[in-house]
C-alpha cells in the first residue's frame, strides 16, 4: 500500500496534468505543449524511482510531496505562460 501511494499516486497526477496541459495548448502554434511531453517522458520516471527508493527507506508522505512538486509547479507555470503570454 505504501508503493501504490508513494509511487503510484503521484506517478499518476503528473501523468494526468502533463497530458492536460499538452491537450489544453494543443493546436495554437505554441511548443508549450511539446515542452510538457519532454518534461513528461524523463521527470515522471525520475520521479517515480526516487519516491521508490525513499519509500523503501523511510516513508514520508511530507518527503513525497516535495520530491513530486516540481514537475506540476513547472508545468502549471508553462501553462500559465502559454495563456498569459501567448505563447
């Protein structure tokens, strides 16, 4: 249970709020949408297997919660930009 809460939970919002911004900028000419998948493809499994081995070792949720947050605080900020901007 642990796993599924440390590794699979936020494994699986980032998945979800990468593919909400790459579908919500999708057709305007933008590359934000592109950025999002690359910062997907290697940020989520990254990760995935530091949450994996600190939940081997200690399992925090306070540790998990900030070794998931910089990949919905980047991609929340690309959106923001993307709107903002214009980009």
């Amino acid at each position: 249970m642990k796993y599924l809460l440390h590794v699979g939970l936020p494994a699986v919002l980032q998945v979800a709020l990468t593919l909400f911004v790459m579908f919500a900028t999708r057709g305007n000419g933008s590359f934000v949408g592109l950025a999002a998948m690359l910062l997907g493809v290697w940020a989520i499994p990254v990760t995935a297997i530091v949450n994996f081995a600190r939940a081997r070792a200690t399992p925090r949720a306070s540790a998990t919660f900030w070794i998931s947050l910089p990949v919905p605080l980047l991609l929340m900020l690309m959106l923001l930009a993307s709107v903002s901007l214009r980009l």
